[in-house]
C-alpha cells in the first residue's frame, strides 16, 4: 500500500463511503503481512518509493502466485526477478496483464505507468552472453521509472566497437557496465566519461573466470575514479542503484 492507496483509504472513511472497521481492516496489513511461509513488507513502498521486489529462485511457483496475489491486492505495480516460464503461468492466474522478460528472466505488471523522469540509464555488456544480466538491469530501470537504451556486445576485444557508441557514452546520466571474462569494460568506460559506472561482473567465462569472481576482483580494483561495483550476476542490484542516482539528480536539478 503506498501513500496514494492510504491517502484514498482515510478520504474513503471521511467522505462516509467506508466505515472505520473497514478501515482498520485493511490497515492491519501493514507495516507487513504473514502468509505463514513470507512476510510481505507493505511499507517499502512508503520508504523506498516502490514495493517489495519478489525474488522468484528458491520459491515454488505456488508460493510466488500467492506472493503476487497478495502483493497486487496492495499495490499498483509488481517486479519479479530470475522467474522462469513455469512460475510466470502461475503468475498469469493473478495478474493476466502480467509481462514476461525473457532473457531478463523477469515479470512485471504495471497498473499504473511510472512517469520517466531524469536522465538516461545506459546498459552495456562486454560480450552477448551477459545479455540477460544487463537486461534484468534495464527490466529494473525501467520498471523503477527511468529512460533506458541499451548497447551489447561492445567489449574491449573489439574495442572500436565501444568508440562507435561515444555519443551514447556522453548523453547518458547512469552507465551500467556488464562483464564476464576479465571484467575489463568498467575501468575503460569509467575512463571516458563523467558521470557514475555500475559495474556488473558475470559468471561468463572459462574455468579462471572462478564464476565471476575474476570479473568481481578486477572491478573493485578499477584504476578509473567514479567505477562502483555491485554482486556478481546481479542485474537488478545495478539497475535499482542506477535508478536511485539517476532520480536523485532529477531532484537536485529541479
């Protein structure tokens, strides 16, 4: 429930179309709910400006139906993330209008359309095989209510490549860097611009890759100032912190 569903609620009680048990009925939802098996936060909506994301790895296709269910019956918009098509059916059940990313691995439902305010995220991989973590990022920025464009396959073994993009380098408020093998691309893009790099390392590699673990090292040890990192494979974790910088300078703007 945001801010907007409880301002509804109290305008519902005054103008005499609710009653006040009604009222605290739906109210004994928050600050969360139990469903036994999870605890949904209904306040991150309030707190954080976007509800609760539901991570679908671990969970049975029926626990995310319920999840989504209960989340919706709360709030307006849903994100899903590393979802497969199975528990995406599931999710169909509650939410017809929900869509599946594919290669995001992702759902989401939107209710009600977030205005796109700031700047632009730009998402960009090394290599095609960290495509779905770069678009589990852009799925996340999107959703979160950002501008977002994408370039793949730009990676520092066909550098010219990343040059052919510079305009988009310069125009772009968040960059996001995805990176398997050595992790490279970061430190080359963050010496480029001036605005702040996500970098994302991926499992994507040969045996020394250690499953991203190389990627990782070599971009907390970036030589270029301005380089911040986030877990490996975590796609989502750099487009919510890309989203969080990028509306932050919206603000600071106006």
């Amino acid at each position: 429930m945001n801010a907007e569903m409880i301002r509804q609620l109290l305008e519902q009680v005054r103008a005499g179309g609710l009653s006040v048990a009604d009222a605290v009925e739906r109210l004994k939802r928050l600050p969360f709910e139990d469903l036994g098996f999870a605890k949904l936060d209904r306040h991150r909506h309030l707190r954080r400006g976007f509800p609760e994301v539901v991570l679908c790895a671990g969970k049975t296709p029926e626990q995310v139906e319920q999840i989504v269910g209960r989340h919706l019956d709360g709030s307006a918009n849903l994100l899903a993330t590393r979802a497969g098509p199975e528990v995406f059916e599931r999710v169909k059940v509650v939410a017809p209008n929900a869509e599946y990313h594919e290669r995001a691995r992702a759902i989401t439902v939107v209710n009600e359309p977030v205005p796109k305010t700031g700047g632009t995220v730009l998402v960009i991989t090394a290599g095609t095989a960290d495509i779905p973590v770069a678009e589990e990022a852009a799925v996340t920025a999107d959703i979160l209510g950002n501008r977002v464009e994408t370039t793949y396959d730009v990676g520092v073994a066909g550098i010219h490549r990343l040059f052919g993009q510079a305009e988009k380098l310069r125009e772009a408020s968040v960059l996001i860097v995805v990176a398997g093998m050595e992790g490279a691309l970061p430190s080359v893009v963050g010496g480029l611009v001036d605005k702040p790099v996500i970098g994302v390392p991926t499992s994507t590699g040969y045996g020394a890759n250690f499953g991203g673990v190389t990627p990782l090292l070599a971009m907390l040890n970036s030589c270029a100032a301005g380089v911040v990192v986030v877990n490996i494979d975590n796609g989502f974790g750099a487009g919510y912190a890309a989203s969080l910088i990028n509306h932050l300078g919206a603000k600071e703007a106006t």
